[in-house]
C-alpha cells in the first residue's frame, strides 16, 4: 500500500516537471541576429539650452558641477528631443525621445542614457527604452541596449547603434539611431 502511494506522488511530480519543462521551452525563444523582427533607421535631434533659445531648446543641464574635469564629469541632463526619419531638423517628428543623460567619466567624454522614444504617429504608437553607457567620445558607433517597451513595441529587446551625424559644438547635434528589434510580440 505504501509503495502505491509513493509511485503515485512520485509519478505526479514526475508529470508537474515535465509539463513544467515543455512549457519553459515552448516561451523560450532563439535570435537570429542576422534577421531582426523589426528595422528602421530615426534621427534624434538635440538643442541645447542657453539662456537665449528656450523656445527651441530640447535639452537643459539641470546638474552642472564646476571643476571636476575637462569633461563635464558629473553633468545631468534632461531631454525631450524631436526624432524624425530624416536628417532634417524641420521634419515632421515621428517620435519623441524622453528622459536623461549624464557624465560619467573624468578622463574623457562618455554619458550613461535613459531615453524612451514615445510614439505617436499613424504608423507606430507606444514607446521603447534605450539604456546604456555611450561612449561617444571614443567610437563612432555605439550599440546601446533596447530594454522594453509598449503599445507597439510590447516587451521588445533590441541594439540601437548611435552614429553623430552633425554635432555643433554643445548647442546641437543629431544622432542617427539604426535600430533593430530581436524580441517582437
């Protein structure tokens, strides 16, 4: 009798693991890096705040430590930048990206981002994060983490590559943001 009850609870658990195991492997989805779900290439556009542009500015440092370097180590920076299809500052934003950056190194230029990109156009609704270290200063391209998201982009995974396509000086540059989403629901 004992031994029955024991092959029953012991075929029980048994079936729970299995069922458990195939569940896990069916969720459980493989990359193709070469084949992302989704593709496209934005422009994000930052203008700096001056005391004399406060209609246009984009960004504002809202920390700025003094004397801590050469490369505004420390600076915190908050943003709500427009970010179109083109390179045209002027174009109709399809996006756009809010949140920070900050400096982060004392012996070169490099920023730590959280951005999310809002949408709201007839194509895409919903938002996706970017956060990552960007070391701008030293690559000319830069593969930043895509960490989630929503609406459109639900729980997506992805690379955004930043390339500077004009920067002048600290007032304005734009990025092109090549982005490729690997997890798509």
């Amino acid at each position: 009798m004992v031994n029955q009850i024991y092959k029953q609870v012991f075929s029980f658990f048994l079936s729970v693991l299995l069922l458990q195991s195939s569940t896990v492997s069916y969720v459980r989805k493989s990359f193709d890096l070469n084949k992302p779900c989704r593709h496209f290439v934005l422009y994000l556009h930052n203008i700096a705040y001056d005391d004399d542009n406060a209609a246009n500015a984009t960004a504002a440092t809202i920390v700025n430590p003094l004397g801590l370097g050469d490369y505004s180590f420390g600076r915190v920076i908050i943003c709500d930048n427009p970010v179109t299809m083109d390179q045209n500052y002027l174009s109709k934003p399809v996006a756009r990206a809010q949140g920070f950056y900050f400096y982060n190194k004392k012996t070169n230029f490099n920023t730590w981002v959280a951005w999310t990109l809002v949408f709201n156009s007839t194509k895409h609704k919903g938002t996706f994060t970017i956060m990552d270290a960007n070391p701008y200063g030293m690559e000319p391209t830069r593969d930043l983490a895509i960490v989630g998201g929503t609406g459109d982009f639900l729980m997506t995974r992805g690379i955004a590559t930043l390339k500077t396509k004009l920067s002048q000086g600290s007032k304005y540059f734009c990025l092109e943001m090549n982005i490729k989403l690997y997890e798509c629901y």
